[in-house]
C-alpha cells in the first residue's frame, strides 16, 4: 500500500491517540472526547471569534473528535483578569487575551501597546511572530505557566466620545474614558489630561449611556461590534495605541498533548490568525462607512502633538523604566527612538 499524504496523516493522529490513552496525554484510558474550553471578551460577530470557532471546529475534525474545545466568547467565561486567572490555575485550558490585560500580570508583555510606538503592521507584525518582542513575550508567559501562539489583530485605537471631538490635546482634559485594565492606557489618558477609568469591556454600554464615561477607546471594529455608536456621537483617528490578542493555552494542558495533536492544533491556530488579520483589516476599513451611517462625525488629530505632550509629561521615560533597558531597546529596535 503507498504511503499518501492523507494515510500518513491517518497513521499519525492514530499513533498520537493510542500513545494518549496510554497515559502520555490527558486522553484517559478508554474515554471519549477530551472536552476543554476557550474563552474571550470579544463579541461572536467579531473576526477573531468568528476564526477562532471556526479553528476549534477544525481541531475537532482533525483528532477525530478526541480533542473537543468548546468556544464561549462574550466575557461568558469572565472578564479578562478572571481569565488570567483561570488559565493559570488550569481551570481554563484555552483563552484569546489582549495584550494590553495581560501587561497586569508582567507589565513587559504590553510594550508593544507604549502610545504611537508603531505606524503600521509593515513593522509591528515582524516584531512580534518571529520578533524580539515576539520571543520576549512567550518567554514571560511560559515562566507564568502559559503558553502563547500568535496574536490576532484587535487594532489601532481611536476615541469616541459623546460631548466633544478630540481635535486637540486639550479637548483630552477632565474627559472621563474608559479603559481596559491596562496600565499603558491608563497612564497614557492621565498624560494627556483625562481621566481614564477601567470599565469591563460588556459594561462599557451601559456605562456610556448613564454617562459613568463620557467616551472610550478601541478599535472601530470594537466600538461597532459593542453598539456604543447609539449613545455617542464624536469618533476622533487617534490610533494612540495598538492592541492584539494572543492565542493561548494553559502549559500543563499543553505539554500532556501528543506532539501530532500539537501540531495539529498548532496549525489551525496559527491558520485561524492568518485569516483574522485580512479579516480584521476589512472589518476596520468598513466600519468608518457604517459608523458615518449611523450619524458617527470622524476627525483626525495632529498626532504629533500628543505623542509630543506625552513625552513632555514623562510618559516614555517613565515606561522605559518599568519595562526595563532591555526591552525597550527591542521596541525601538522595530519603532525607532521614542519620546525623550
């Protein structure tokens, strides 16, 4: 019998699957699918879900049903620190977690969010799959017990805002926005005069509508999928700061798979980021028409001007500090010299 690519492949997963439920996996002896779970924040309509359920799916047909993960997004599993959290203890097996929350457990790990660090993704995506920056980050999170495969694209950030358009720094001061929990963006709203406040992104509505916040800061594909047009009116391009999320899995669920389910998951993961970013990259570009429809008024600010107020208030000196000579040397090394 020839050896095709499709009986390999057969062979292989059948190799894996008997050596799991010989005790080298988390396959039990004589069980049936291995139900595991994968959590987000982000809406189901948006790209990263949408891939994500679509690749869980995938490692479902390609371990013939041995490997089941169920995919819950919409913080039904939590916010982003309970997570953390979860993922940690082992009680999630699977998450898809920003760069900018997982900064609360290492601040190092959101250097690449530091504000007008990068112009585009020509720069931004080397830096971080087979980057410096990239590395550094698998590193930190495997000490913490945590895996990482590629990030997903969740954007440049803008501001919305439902009393004023932000034209100039100044139209920053005593503004209330909301933040995720990171300390980044926090800091960086405070540089600028605001006053940020950390709102879980599903309370983010509510909040804007009771006027809790006067604005927040996200992606437009972000700031669409949550519906805050209905209560704001103003959406300034800022782009001060870009966001990802990591693909991530628990170490010890990880490392007790088979090295071909390994890599069969590892594929679709990574196949799934692929498809997010092009996917992503669209959704972004049509949301400005559909927020317009929706009677959102756009502006682009000087964004020289911010960064420059930002170095002015010590923002980036302050941050090359915290993050460390070392790291920041690994941002600038893809960004150029940044602040003063």
């Amino acid at each position: 019998m020839s050896l095709t690519r499709r009986s390999f492949g057969k062979i292989a997963l059948g190799t894996a699957l008997s050596a799991a439920a010989a005790g080298r996996s988390v396959f039990a002896q004589g069980s049936g699918a291995q139900t595991m779970s994968m959590g987000s924040v982000l809406p189901a309509a948006h790209p990263a879900s949408i891939c994500l359920a679509e690749a869980c799916d995938a490692i479902r047909k390609d371990t013939a049903g041995k490997v089941d993960i169920k995919f819950y997004p919409s913080s039904q599993l939590g916010s982003e620190i309970d997570m953390q959290s979860q993922m940690r203890s082992g009680a999630l097996e699977f998450a898809n977690l920003s760069v900018s929350s997982l900064q609360t457990l290492v601040p190092a790990i959101g250097i690449p969010g530091t504000a007008f660090a990068f112009k585009n993704y020509d720069t931004l995506w080397p830096a971080l799959d087979d980057g410096e920056l990239g590395a550094m980050t698998r590193t930190i999170l495997d000490k913490l017990g945590i895996v990482a495969f590629k990030t997903m694209d969740n954007g440049f950030r803008d501001i919305i805002c439902g009393t004023r358009p932000i034209a100039q720094v100044s139209d920053l001061k005593g503004l209330k926005i909301r933040v995720p929990p990171s300390p980044l963006l926090t800091s960086l709203f405070s540089g600028l005069g605001a006053s940020p406040t950390t709102i879980n992104l599903g309370e983010t509505y509510s909040a804007l509508q009771t006027r809790i916040a006067d604005g927040m800061e996200n992606s437009l594909v972000n700031i669409e999928a949550t519906k805050v047009y209905e209560v704001q009116k103003y959406c300034s391009r800022t782009g001060h700061s870009w966001d990802g999320m990591w693909v991530l899995s628990n170490k010890q669920t990880w490392n007790a798979f088979p090295d071909p389910i390994k890599a069969i998951i590892t594929r679709h993961f990574d196949a799934a980021v692929t498809k997010q970013r092009v996917l992503f990259a669209k959704a972004q570009a049509d949301a400005v028409s559909t927020l317009q429809a929706k009677g959102i008024v756009f502006n682009t600010p000087d964004r020289v001007a911010f960064r420059n107020a930002l170095a002015a208030a010590g923002y980036y000196r302050n941050w090359k500090a915290k993050f460390g000579a070392q790291p920041w040397a690994a941002l600038e090394k893809y960004t150029g010299p940044l602040g003063a």
